[in-house]
C-alpha cells in the first residue's frame, strides 16, 4: 500500500506541468505574432548579434579584463534589447516612436564595442555598415546618409588615439564604403517607397472603385446575382432582397439550385450550363416564368454573362433579373383588350342581325305549337316544334349575352358595397354548394370603401365565378370567397380546390366562345371581364392542374378611377 501512495501523489502533477508549458507556449506564440514581421525580423538580427559576439568573446584571443569588459557590454545588450521588446509588447509602443532613441542607444553600445576590441583593428567596426544599412532601407536616403556620417565620425572619435599615418587609407576606404552603402540603400529605399505609396494610392483607387460599383450595383431597379464557379451565391443585391422577401444571409454561399428548387424544375440549369460553359459572351432567357419562394409566379428576363480571368477561364457569372411580370400583365390585357374591342363590335352587329329572324323564327313555332294542338298533330310534328323553339331560345339567350358582352346595353354606375354583392351571390349559391358537397369559407374584410358600378352586372360576375367553381369540383371540395383592400382598389378573390386549368388553355379562358364544357357558349368569362373592364377594374386568373383555381378581380374605389 505504501509503494502506491507517491504514485497518487505525484499524479496529477504531471498534466499540470504539461498544462503550464502548453501555456507559456502559446503566450510566446502569442506574443511573436503581435511583434509583426518588422519586429520579428530586428529581433532575429539582434539575437544573431548578440550570439555570434558572445562566440567571438569566447574564440578570440583577447586579455581577461577585455573579454570581461565585452561580456558585460553585450548581457547589457542583452538586457536592453529584452526590455526594448517588453515596452512594445507591454505598452504598445511601436518602433516608429522608438526608432531614434533605438538608433542612438544602438550606436552607442557598438561604438563603445569597437573602442573595448582595439579601434581601427576592431572587427565589430562592421556593426557601423549593419546599423547604416537598416536606417537607409527602412527610412530612406536622408537617414541613410546621416546614419552613415554619424557613425563614420564615432568610428574615426574611437580610431584616433594612436592612429598610424599609414592606417588613414583603410580608415577612408571604410568610411567611403559606409557612405557608399547608405547613399546607395536610401535610394533603393526611396525608389520602394515610392512603389509602396503608387501601390497604396492604387489599391485605394480600386477599393474606391469597388465601393462605387457595389453602391451602383445595390441602387439597380434590376436583380443582380453573382455565381462563383461552384455555382454558389456570392452576391445578391438589395433589388432581390426587397422583390422576392429573400435575405442574402439566406442565399449566400449556398448553390443557386439548391437554393430555390422551382429554378431546376423549370430548367433553369440548363441555361446555366450554357452561361458556364462559354458558349457566348451574354446570353438572354426572355420571359422565364418562376414560381418565388415567397411571392408566387414572375415573369423574368434573365441575362448571364460568363466572367472570365487572364486566361479565359470562366471562374463565375453575373446575373442579371429583370422582373417583367408587370409589363407581360399589362400586354396581355392590352392584347385582350384590343381583340374583346374587336370582337364586341362584331358581336353587336351579329346580335343584332340575329335578333329579328330568330325573333320571327321563335314567334312563328309558339303559333305553330298552338295550331298544332288545335289540329291535333302527331307527336312527332309537335316534338320537332318544340326542338326548333327550344334552340330558338338558345340562339336568343345567346344572342342577349353577345349584346351583355358588347356593352350594346347600358347601365347606370353607383357607389356599390362590394360586401354585399358577395354576399347576396353567395345566398343565391348557398343550398346548391351544399346539396354538391362544397364547403364555403368566407373572409369579407370589414369596412371596404365603396366601387362605383353596377350592382346586378357585378353580382352576375361573382355568380359566373361562383357556378364555374362549383362545376370545377364534381365531387365536392372547397370553394373560398374573399375580400380584402389593396392599395386604393379593393379585391375580390375566388379560389376552389377543383381541378384546375391546363397551361395551354389558361391564356384562353377569357377568349369568346372558348369553352371546356360540353354545354358551354364560351361568352361566361368574356362577358365577365367585360363588366369587370368596364368598372376600370381587372380580371386575373392563376391555377395549377390538380391544385385548384383562383380568379381575383380588381375594382378601384370610388373617386380612385
């Protein structure tokens, strides 16, 4: 039991000597990094000095009393230098403050060197040549030169007592070459120097430049997104961050792809693949349709240029997004505009060459039917009768929806609670959603200024949306209806879960007589966004196959048109 206790004892002192090394380790390791590369440098010269002077005192042939007078010069060295070092480590003190009073104190202690080791037969007389070099090449051609008169007259005040009329060649020779060497470092320091300030000047420049591009870059109406050539973002500017309610902590450093999935799906990589393989110099994607993260679909004009180092290597690429949806928005209804123009005018003309021989068609049947039971016709003459007025009616109907459609029939405009038009439609609607399994949301935002309209024409655009939902849900589902305030107009929104528009009829839908159903005119939506049009209002209509319809119209209140 004995034998294990001073195992236990000494234990733990091992990891707590290993502990202490480690950290004055680290505290020197520390403290060489905070010198600087400068420091570290004239701190590496001085120790080689301090060394290879002491091995000289110990190697050279020198009387006991000079050899100790040199050895206590350079502990004293030693020591200096130490509490040099200590004061800019301690107090911060840099060597730009110092470096006079270093100078001096330096040239001091090799003067005094020189005279302890015999003069002009001194060999540390060399100290002279490394001190004028340092302050030539740190601080230019004027200290280089007075560095080397100084120290040419200390070594000469050192050389005097009992100089030999011969020795004043050597004496000259050295100072010629400590001249010499000063003048020669001061301008090879100048000329660096210069190189250093036209360097600094330039990389100001650039960041200058740099900072005039990014604010320019930032203040663009357009997106701007740069790629790295691992396709990561490295660049996203406020443009997109405002637009699309991403933040570029969000996007930055991630790929682009894996960033918004919906871009791969609708084969955005492709054109990708294109801008980073070099294929041209910008190319241009128009009128790409993305669905955001955040803000539902857009429209995009998209421009990527390759950028390209000294080699032509593409190490990136710039993006540039213009968002179009606006512009496309307003061109569609531009374009759906000038054509329901066009063919109301038409539709007019044709309701109105229509209405009198059908008007004569239907009158001479409902004479003929009574004749017919007067007469007591077959069965079968009265049932053709009645198919022929049963169309006639029909081809009336429809002709009664071509003058609806072509604003032949006036109304008369009114201040109009959007409310409570929804609200009597949905009455109207109500039992035959529920008899269909149809469950009705409401969300009819309070207090909604008033739209100057017609109250039954708007009804009879809420009711179409209405029917067309309900028909898009055979087997039930959710039908929402809406109402909110946006900006200065107010917003009515129709969505069902039904089973949605295909892409290729969905810049139909509007058209006249375009229709999916197998009893359809086609004149619904048409007549509807007439009525809407007609209010200064729009029409928008969004949807997904499988997922369901939203229809939003769009009505400015009153005293905003």
């Amino acid at each position: 039991m004995s034998g294990v206790r001073p195992v236990t004892g000494e234990a733990p002192a091992a990891p707590a000597l290993a502990a202490a090394g480690r950290s004055i380790r680290q505290r020197a390791t520390e403290a060489w990094e905070r010198l600087g590369p400068t420091l570290r440098v004239f701190a590496f010269l001085r120790v080689l000095v301090i060394v290879g002077s002491l091995l000289w005192v110990l190697l050279a042939p020198l009387p006991a009393a000079t050899r100790q007078s040199v050895a206590l010069l350079l502990l004293a060295f030693a020591a200096y230098s130490a509490s040099l070092y200590a004061l800019v480590l301690l107090r911060g003190l840099t060597m730009g403050a110092l470096n006079l009073w270093v100078f001096a104190l330096d040239l001091g202690f090799a003067t005094v060197l020189v005279h302890l080791t015999g003069g002009l037969e001194s060999n540390f007389y060399l100290a002279f040549y490394l001190l004028t070099a340092l302050q030539a090449f740190y601080y230019g051609l004027q200290r280089g030169i007075g560095a080397s008169a100084l120290s040419f007259l200390l070594y000469v005040a050192v050389s005097w007592p009992g100089l030999a009329p011969e020795a004043w060649s050597a004496l000259a020779l050295r100072g010629a070459f400590l001249g010499l060497l000063g003048v020669s470092l001061g301008l090879l320091s100048e000329r660096e120097r210069q190189r250093r300030r036209e360097m600094v000047q330039l990389n100001r420049d650039l960041m200058e430049q740099r900072e005039r591009i990014r604010e320019i870059v930032e203040t663009m109406q357009d997106g701007v997104i740069v790629l790295g050539r691992d396709r990561r973002v490295t660049h996203w500017n406020r443009a997109l961050e405002e637009r699309y309610a991403v933040k570029r902590e969000e996007i930055l450093g991630r790929d682009l792809l894996e960033a918004f999935p919906a871009l791969r799906e609708e084969g955005f990589a492709a054109f990708l693949d294109q801008v980073f393989g070099g294929q041209a110099a910008t190319l241009t994607l128009e009128r790409f349709a993305h669905r955001t993260l955040r803000r539902g679909e857009v429209i995009l004009n998209v421009k990527g240029t390759a950028m390209r180092d000294l080699r032509g290597e593409v190490q990136g690429t710039l993006i540039t997004v213009e968002d179009v949806t606006e512009r496309v928005g307003l061109e569609k209804a531009m374009q759906q505009a000038e054509k329901m123009a066009a063919i109301g005018t038409l539709s007019a003309g044709l309701a109105h060459e229509i209405n009198n021989p059908i008007g004569v068609i239907a009158s001479r049947v409902e004479c003929m039917l009574l004749e017919a039971e007067e007469q007591s016709l077959s069965e079968t003459v009265r049932g053709d009768l009645q198919v022929i007025a049963k169309h006639a009616d029909r081809v009336a109907r429809i002709t009664q929806g071509l003058l609806s459609f072509s604003r032949a029939q006036a109304w008369r405009l009114t201040p109009v609670d959007v409310n409570t038009v929804v609200e009597e439609a949905l009455v109207l609607m109500e039992k035959q959603l529920a008899r269909e399994k149809v469950t009705l949301e409401q969300d009819l935002a309070p207090g909604l200024p008033a739209v100057l309209g017609s109250a039954n024409h708007l009804q009879q655009v809420i009711l179409n949306l209405l029917t067309n939902a309900r028909e898009a849900m055979p087997e039930g589902g959710r039908l929402r209806v809406a109402t909110r305030r946006g900006g200065r107009a107010v917003e009515v929104e129709v969505t069902d879960t039904g089973k949605g528009i295909p892409p290729e009829h969905l810049l139909k839908v509007f058209d006249p007589f375009f229709t999916t159903k197998e009893k359809g005119t086609g004149l619904g939506l048409a007549i509807s966004y007439g009525i809407v049009r007609d209010h200064s209002g729009s029409l928008a209509v969004r949807s997904h196959e499988g997922e369901g319809t939203t229809f939003l119209i769009t009505l400015p209140a009153a005293g905003e048109r």
